[in-house]
C-alpha cells in the first residue's frame, strides 16, 4: 500500500529536527484513489462534535450529516467557538467498525489491518524513531464547508500518543479552500502550514499545537483523510 518508491529518510530527519513532516505520494497511486472513491462513495457518516457539550439543535446522538438541521446546527457551532474549543467534521470510527463487524466489505478495514500489521508498525518507528509504537488508531474524515477543528495539541490521559498522522485523499486541493493544517506557537502566530495535498502523509509529535482552518463555501472538493494517532498504549 505505502508507495515502492518512498525514500523515508530526509523525511524521517525533518521530523526528528523540527517535530513534523509531510511526505508526498505516501500511498501507490491505486491504493491512494481506490481510499478517495470509498470515503467518497461508501462509508456512512456521521457528524462530530465535542461530545461533553450538550447537543446542538435536533441532534440525538451520532448526527446525520445531510439532515435538514445541518445548518442551523453550525451556526450553534460557531456562537460556541467564539469562547471555547469546539470541531465539527463528519466522521467514521474505522477502528470501532472493525471490531464490531460493521458494514462488511468496506475497504477502510483493509485499511485498520494494514496500519496495524507488523510490517507498518516496524515503519512507523523506522520513520519516527520512537521503538515503543505498539498500535495505531483510525478515523476517517469528511470536512464540508463550515467545518473545522479549532486549536488543540493532542495530548491526552487516556493514551500514550506518541505522533499524530493525517493521509491526505483530496484531488487539486487549494489552499484558498480551507482545511489546512496550522501549528501555532505560544504567542498564536501561524508557525507552519500544510495544505492537505493528495496522496501526502501529515505527521507530528504530539503534543503540538495546531488546528484546522474553516473549509470555505467555495470549496469543490470535501475534504477527505484517515487521520488518527502512533500510539505506545
């Protein structure tokens, strides 16, 4: 799946020196489209958004992202962020989904397995230099105009996040869209950006602060990723 012509180590010295890196044409092209037409085609959204908030308007538990409350669910969104940390982008628990035998056939399983095998995990800490990676998590994701994912560093107490990792599926992505990766520094300026071009591998260590801009209404393109985290535990 990973790309037989990917050469790991200008990037692997990158991340060591600056704590982030993004490599492009990570996946075989194949593999890169055939991801792209299954987030775009097969899997069954649902919309996320900060879950220890009460719900926006008409939700109920997981949201149905075309629903006709979409829209006025944003706008709750938006008073919200104005004061807080709060995301909202359609989501695909690839993980969980994988574990309870849900929508079978779907290639995203393929997907678990493979960022899961012992071949990817011994990559995984080839590249990052960190020999206690042991797994890997997994989600997909569809932002749609008006998503976004306002700043936050990864960091959690619940797992040992060793580097957070995005796989970039959107064709002729433009940075005027939105979406793009952002880490700030301490005094809230923009340090670096990665525009989620196709086939790239978005990597960095966690924790490090960093957000994802508002996708714009004139987007042409959702913008499509398995993002998850290496984690030690």
């Amino acid at each position: 799946m990973i790309s037989n012509d990917l050469d790991v180590t200008p990037y692997r010295a990158r991340l060591l020196g600056h704590g982030r890196v993004q490599i492009p044409r990570f996946l075989q092209e194949p593999s890169a489209q055939r991801l792209h037409d299954c987030l775009r085609n097969e899997v069954p959204w649902s919309t996320a958004v900060r879950s220890d908030r009460p719900s926006p308007p008409g939700a109920a538990g997981p949201m149905a992202p075309d629903g006709p409350l979409h829209q006025d669910m944003l706008q709750c969104l938006y008073e919200r962020a104005r004061d807080d940390f709060e995301f909202v982008f359609d989501r695909y628990r690839m993980i969980e989904a994988r574990r309870d035998g849900l929508d079978p056939g779907l290639a995203l399983h393929v997907v678990v397995d493979f960022l899961n095998s012992p071949p990817f995990l011994q990559f995984a800490r080839e590249l990052t230099g960190d020999r206690d990676i042991r797994m890997v998590s997994a989600i997909a994701a569809r932002y749609r105009p008006g998503h976004f994912l306002k700043l936050h560093d990864d960091k959690s107490g619940e797992e040992d996040r060793a580097f957070a990792y995005v796989i970039n599926l959107s064709h002729g992505w433009q940075a005027d869209w939105g979406g793009l990766l952002e880490f700030l520094d301490g005094n809230q300026d923009v340090v670096e950006t990665f525009t989620p071009h196709w086939n790239s591998l978005s990597l960095f260590r966690v924790p490090q602060r960093h957000q994802v801009s508002l996708l714009a209404p004139w987007a042409k393109e959702n913008r499509y990723s398995i993002t998850g985290w290496f984690r030690r535990s």
